[in-house]
C-alpha cells in the first residue's frame, strides 16, 4: 500500500509536469514580442524520484514536495469579477503562480483593467478611428515616430519586443497623449505600454491603458512631474518607517548623497531592473490593485539588499557608496528570491494599509503644492508647470464666474449682478466682486493641484434647481470631485470639497451593506465668511492611526446629507436643503462653521469640474 501511495504522488507529479508542458508549449499570441527572449520558459530539468522533489532551473516554476500548483482559470476569476468579489480576485492573483507565458494573461489582464474604466464603453474601432485621426492612416509606418512629450526617452523599455512591437508601443503612447491631453509627464506609461503587447493586441493594449490613466478608485500611473515627485516622496516616507534599518544603513554609508536621490529612482528598480519572470508576476497584482503593489514589493526590494550588503562582497560598502541608486537597479536583475517568494514577502508587510499610504501621499502633495519640484531628467531644480497653483487668466474668469453666493454676500442680488457674473463690472459693483475675488482665489489655492487644471461648472443651486435632495442627487452624483458652498440667512459661507462621488452612498460591501461612510482625506472643510480659514483631514497633520472616528468623510441617504463625523457633525443638511447644524469633529478638528451651530440655508451651490 505504502508503495502504491507514492507511485500515485509519482504520477500527480508527472501530470503537473504535463501541464506545465501544455502552458508553456502554448505561444503567446503576440506577434510582437522577440521569439528569442524565451530563454526564461525552462522546464523542469528532472525529477528526483528518491527524494519525490522536483529541481528547476527557473525560479519562475517552484514546487512544494508533493503539492501541485492550484492554478485557477480565467472561467473562474470572470465570475468572480462580475460577482463584484474582489477580495476573492486579490487572493487568487497573489497566491496563482501561472506560467509567464500563460495564455490566460491575454484574457485576464484586459478583464482585470477594464473593470477601472470610468468612461463608457469605446465603440468598436474607437482606436483605429483615432490612429487615423492623428497618423493620417492606420498603417505602421516604418519611420521613426516622435513621442508626446511626457515620455521619458531614457526610460521608453521595450521588454524584447521586436521593432514593430516597439513601434507599435510609440503609436499607442501618441494617440493616448491625443486622447488624453491633460498627460503632461508619465515616464512608468511606455514600460507598461511594452509588457502589455507581450499578451493582447495593439487596440486591446491602448483600451486597457485608458482604463489605467482614467481609473477614479485606485491609482495606477502618475501624470503629471507633480504626482510623480509625491510618489517617491511618499515611498521614500513609507520605507523609513518600514524599512528603517535599511534607509538608516544607507544614510550611514552615504554621507554625502542625499536620501532623495535614491528614491528618485524607485520605480526603476522594479521596472528597470527586476527580471521580466518576476516583473509579469507583479503586474498580475498590480493591474487589479494599483500601485500600492509596487509601494510593497519597493519596500521588499530594499529589505533585500540591505542584507545582501551585510553578507554579500560585491554589495560591499566601498562598491556601492559612490552610486548606490544604480546598484540598486544591478541588485534587482540579479535579485535572489523567485517571483513568488518576493511577492509573499510584499503582502506580508503590516501596517501599510491603503488609508495609511493615502495620507501620507496627501500630506505630501500638500507640502509641494507650492515649493519647485525636481526635474527627474537634468536633475536641476525648476519650477514645474504642475505645482503652479496660482489661477491663469482663463482661470481667472472661470473663477469669477464660478459663484453667485460670494458677490450677493451684502445682501440680494443687485440687477448688476448677472452683468458681474457674465465678466461685465458695473463700476459701482467693483468693490463687492473684488472681496468675491479674493476669497475664492483663496479657496482656489487650497484645492488640489490637479483639479485647479480643471474648469468648474455649476452643477446644482437651489436658486434654480429647487430645494431637493432628489433633484440634488440627479445633478450631482455621478461627479467627483464636487465642492459645495452654503450661505446662510445670516450670510455665512462655508462649505466642503468632496473628494468621492455623492453616488457611493448606494454602494455596497463585499457582504452587500450599504457603507454608511464613504469618501478620502482629500475631503477638507473651508469657512470664507466672516473669516477665512481651512480644515483639512486630521490624518494628514498625523501619521498615527486615528481611530474610526477620523475617517467619516461623506455620508448620505434620502432624509439628509452629512459631511465630517466623530463626536459631532462638521455640516448637515436635512431632506428640503433648507436647514442645518454644524458641530466640531474629530474627523477635520474643526470649529462649528457658523457661532449659533443651526443655520437656515439661503443659497446652496455645487460645483464640478469639467474632465476631472
């Protein structure tokens, strides 16, 4: 019996072993990928009957003694997706080890991006309409193509892709800087560009790309020189405190480099250096969860090497002291853990919850909104177009024209009022428009810097629309960000900018509850009259974890609307817009927004912006 028992463990070995076969026998389907960069698909080399292990070469395929891979289909992940069970989708990415060059990535990963897709669905031929719009024609010219000016040339990686396969990625990266013109600096977009031709077509590469950049809920690839200098600021505050030996090793043996310089470059050990084996694997991750994925396997990253410089000559302080950012990327194409040990150690580490890296991100997107910004390219101090907050002259008219509530803060509206609106100044209404001015350049200054590129737009105000939550609802929802203005019959104003769409009060858990609570700490309260003053997100001014109380940003239902929580209620309105009560919170630390708490609404205003 004994015996028998390990000739059936011999043959489950020999049927995975076919499987593997099967996967890896199966090409992918593209055609522009290099077939002579296959030199990482290794079988197997033998199976060791006494010891029943199997040895490879290939740190991609490892097994456990008598464990065969439980690789799921995509049949299954798609149910899981439409089920809306992405808890589920994120254990089985993580833990799934398929075969790099897997079929079911041509499958998976266009399901796993366009479940981020915030515009409605392309029609068919979308994209071929608009390479003919920007080329004149949809055929692959054999002529070099120039790239959109928010590619980094130094960094545009090709993966093996064969030259048509490389222009191929310069055509998808032009017509999405075509589509999407608010791109000004994106260097992670071509490498990602690259590792998506390895397994779909050119036209379902560009539909999962737009998916990216428009995605709303997650982040996955920066846009602008801004965003990218708060990442790796954010990575760089993220690893001292979860790598704090490591960032304290290097600082010791690099005296004269400043710690920035280092991270600088995080993204660039990933994608630059790590094996295209392991790369795949985190991409796997990375398209369902966004880039906190590569916040984690950064922070592994630098554990790894710490240790290796400890252990390891050729990482020895006297080689590594005078370049260590390029040492950093040479580690990782010789990194010595397989794609699934990096991985399990990246989702190991506690306490880097997404609400943790949120504010962090925050309050450093706060800190430069104002200050010059580094240029990744010359390494020169400049000033970057991105974190300039102050109002162009377009802007300036959009903002005069923006509130009715500010100008009619004396009383009524004069019939001057409309002409003021319009950018027509009565000599006699000079005076109230310039105190409106001043206060939402003001208001202007406090938002964040990506949405001062946007133009508002009046979505609601109960001078036209009516005094309705219902009617509130349906002009508003769908929008985010939203930022609200109340005066009241006393003539105070304040209000919130609202980070999250008013719609997720209707969206439901992984248990199917309805959230009583919903939003980010980008939300902020302001007061403009009688006095100027901002609250921002508790979270942002404290690294701690703050309890549930600092994190109720939005809620609503059919009966009121409520913004701020936690011992108190920062704004309330109830079902007729028509009164409210202000208290302090925890979750902004602010004052009651008006002395008496209550207040009588006389106007309402809610603004969007067009493209946000």
């Amino acid at each position: 019996m004994k015996e028998r028992n390990e000739l059936d463990k011999m043959m489950g070995k020999m049927l995975a072993i076919k499987e593997m076969e099967h996967h890896l026998s199966s090409r992918r389907s593209s055609v522009y990928v290099d077939p002579e960069c296959d030199k990482f698909f290794e079988l197997p080399q033998f199976i060791g009957v006494s010891t029943n292990d199997i040895t490879t070469k290939c740190q991609c395929f490892q097994f456990s003694p008598g464990k065969e891979p439980a690789l799921r289909s995509f049949t299954e992940i798609k149910q899981l997706l439409d089920q809306g069970k992405k808890r589920e989708v994120k254990s089985i990415l993580r833990e799934n080890s398929w075969p790099i060059n897997s079929p079911i990535r041509s499958q998976l990963w266009p399901a796993l991006c366009a479940q981020h897709n915030t515009k409605p669905q392309m029609v068919e031929g979308f994209y071929w309409e608009m390479v003919h719009q920007v080329f004149g024609t949809t055929e692959l010219s054999e002529k070099p193509i120039m790239l959109p000016a928010f590619v980094d040339a130094t960094h545009c990686l090709p993966y093996h892709l064969t030259r048509t396969g490389r222009a191929v990625a310069d055509r998808i990266v032009n017509v999405l800087g075509y589509d999407c013109p608010d791109i000004t600096y994106s260097p992670v977009l071509y490498p990602i560009v690259s590792i998506l031709l390895h397994f779909m077509s050119e036209e379902e590469a560009y539909h999962c790309l737009a998916a990216l950049v428009g995605s709303k809920d997650k982040v996955f690839i920066n846009q602008t020189k801004l965003l990218h200098e708060v990442t790796w600021k954010t990575v760089m505050q993220i690893a001292k405190k979860h790598t704090k030996n490591a960032v304290s090793y290097f600082q010791r043996i690099c005296p004269g480099v400043k710690l920035e310089r280092v991270f600088m470059d995080w993204c660039w050990w990933i994608l630059a250096g790590l094996p295209f084996q392991h790369l795949v694997r985190i991409m796997d991750c990375f398209f369902h969860e966004g880039i906190k994925v590569l916040y984690r396997i950064a922070l592994v990253i630098i554990n790894l090497f710490h240790k290796e410089c400890q252990s390891n000559n050729e990482w020895s302080p006297d080689n590594i002291k005078n370049d260590i950012g390029n040492a950093l990327i040479k580690f990782c194409k010789k990194i010595p853990v397989s794609p699934a040990k990096l991985l399990h150690a990246a989702f190991s580490i506690r306490g880097l919850s997404s609400t943790y890296i949120s504010r962090i991100f925050l309050k450093t997107e706060m800190l430069l909104k104002s200050r010059s910004v580094l240029n990744t390219g010359n390494k020169t101090l400049v000033k970057s177009r991105s974190s300039d907050n102050l109002p162009t002259s377009q802007s300036q008219v959009n903002i005069q024209m923006m509130s009715h509530t500010l100008t009619i803060r004396e009383g009524e509206k004069s019939p001057g009022h409309r002409a003021i609106a319009m950018g027509v100044y009565p000599i006699h209404q000079l005076k109230s428009l310039v105190c409106a001015n001043e206060d939402l350049f003001t208001l202007w200054s406090w938002l964040p810097v990506r949405i001062t590129m946007y133009q508002p737009v009046l979505l609601y105000t109960t001078e036209e629309h009516g005094c309705s939550l219902t009617t509130f609802y349906v002009r508003v929802e769908q929008h985010e960000p939203t930022l609200m203005m109340i005066k009241t019959c006393n003539n105070e104003v304040f209000g919130a900018y609202c980070s999250s769409r008013w719609f997720e009060r209707n969206v439901k858990d992984d248990k199917g509850q309805r959230q009583a609570y919903f939003g980010t700490g980008e939300t902020f309260l302001f007061s403009l009259y009688p006095e100027r003053a901002k609250y921002p997100w508790v979270g942002i001014e404290n690294d701690k974890d703050l309890g549930h109380a600092s994190e109720l940003f939005m809620a609503a239902d059919s009966k009121m609307i409520t913004i701020g929580g936690g011992e108190g209620q920062a704004i309330w309105m109830d079902e007729n817009i028509r009164f409210g009560k202000t208290d302090s919170c925890k979750t902004f630390n602010n004052p009651p927004l008006c002395p008496s708490g209550d207040f009588e609404i006389r106007v309402l205003e809610v603004y969007g912006f067009v493209g946000a």
